[in-house]
C-alpha cells in the first residue's frame, strides 16, 4: 500500500484522509475523533489542520504525526485494521529512517534535551503500542493502550471513534423485544462483551448513574454490530 506516510513540514505525517480511506472510515467521523483528541492541550501538538480538494471544492482535514495516528488509531478494531496498524507502523519507521539521514540545523542544549525527552516517551508509547497489537486479552490491550497513551499525553485516556451506541433497553426497543434485561442475557450468552473497562466491535463498558442511588454503576452499551449480533441469535432461537 503506498504513501500510507508522507513527509510534510519536515515530519513524517499521514493524513485522516488517507486514515479514513485504509481504514474504512467515514471522513467526517475520522474528523471528529481528531477534534476531540486535539480539544486536549496535550494532544494538540500531535495534529496540524489543512485542506484537500474535491471536484473544486476544498474540504478540511488533518496531518498526523506518528504519535497523533497512534492515538487515533486506538479506538480501530478487528483483523483488518491490525494488519493496517502493522503496516502504518512500518511505514512511519521507514519514513522517519529516511528523515534521520536528512541534514538538521544545531539545536540549542535546551531544544536538544526537550527533543531527547520526547523521543524516549514515543518509544515508550510505541513499545506499548505493538505489544497492545498482538495481546489477545482485550483488557490488556485496553491497559496497554491507556499507557500508551500517558505516554504522549500524560492522561490515561483511550480515544474511541464516534459512531452510535445503545443501552439495553434501547437495543430492546429498536430489536422489538420486551425489555433491557433480556438483551443483557442474550448478549451474555453470546459472550460478545468485553472485559471491564474495555471495549470491542460490539459495544463498550461506559458508566452510568445508579437507579437506586447516586453512584455510578457501569453499563455496557451497544454498536450497531451488537445489536445486529442479538438480532441474529433471536432469529436463529425462533427456527
């Protein structure tokens, strides 16, 4: 796959462009999971804006480092998008090989010690990162991830892309069964939830405030494919 990553301003950087295309993401939802992450102060130096053009019309977009796409990149799931993961990695590695040989202006002791901090907390973050890859525990991953994260953020944060999600009892509603509960069962039965506090393809553990109290209990909400996964098993329960 070529140009996964470009050079752009003297950086090795992709494209939420070019993310939403690998990936098969919908632009739009790429754009605001990067509005998001870069709403953090944090996060913000990770993403820089520019503009592509269509039918001569130019649209917004976003360039991002290696560490911007890492943080994006997170909330992918599935065998596909690990092999994307995977290949943007080793995209970014060449890019960066080739930057390293390029010549560089003297840093001042200061610059030279901020660029050292920065260059051990991404390859920490990265470290994390290819071993978040390949752990089949979805708990672990969603630790490692979160470390990652901290990382190059200092927060514990796991960005997720935006797309809709569903209690129980809405998932009852739009599926036409009878209540929240049942879906619960059904989903346990197909063991489609993810170990707390973490998410996967079908949904995600979020918290919510308790019925009988103020305290929050956690709740797991549901993607579209965990609601279409209960569909499947009341049509094969019904045979």
């Amino acid at each position: 796959m070529n140009e996964l990553v470009i050079m752009h301003d003297k950086q090795a950087v992709t494209s939420s462009l070019r993310v939403a295309e690998v990936f098969g993401k919908d632009h739009k939802h790429v754009l605001e999971t990067i509005n998001n992450l870069a709403a953090e102060k944090s996060a913000a130096k990770f993403f820089s804006e520019g503009t592509y053009e269509n039918r001569g019309k130019e649209y917004p977009m976003y360039y991002m480092t290696r560490d911007g796409f890492t943080l994006l990149a997170m909330g992918f799931t599935g065998k596909e998008a690990l092999k994307f993961k995977i290949q943007y990695i080793q995209a970014f590695d060449s890019m960066e090989a080739t930057l390293k040989r390029l010549p560089v202006r003297k840093l001042d002791p200061v610059q030279q010690a901020q660029l050292a901090i920065t260059r051990e907390q991404t390859k920490r973050a990265n470290a994390l990162y290819r071993i978040a890859l390949h752990t089949d525990s979805k708990s672990s991953q969603q630790t490692l991830l979160a470390l990652a994260a901290k990382e190059l953020t200092g927060e514990m944060t796991i960005p997720v892309l935006k797309q809709k999600e569903y209690s129980a009892g809405e998932a009852a509603k739009k599926l036409g069964i009878s209540s929240g509960q049942k879906v619960g069962k059904i989903a346990n039965k197909l063991g489609i939830k993810a170990e707390q506090p973490g998410q996967n393809e079908y949904g995600r553990w979020t918290n919510s405030k308790s019925r009988y109290s103020n305290k929050e209990v956690p709740q797991w909400v549901y993607f579209d494919k965990g609601v279409q996964a209960i569909k499947a098993e009341l049509k094969e329960a019904s045979k």
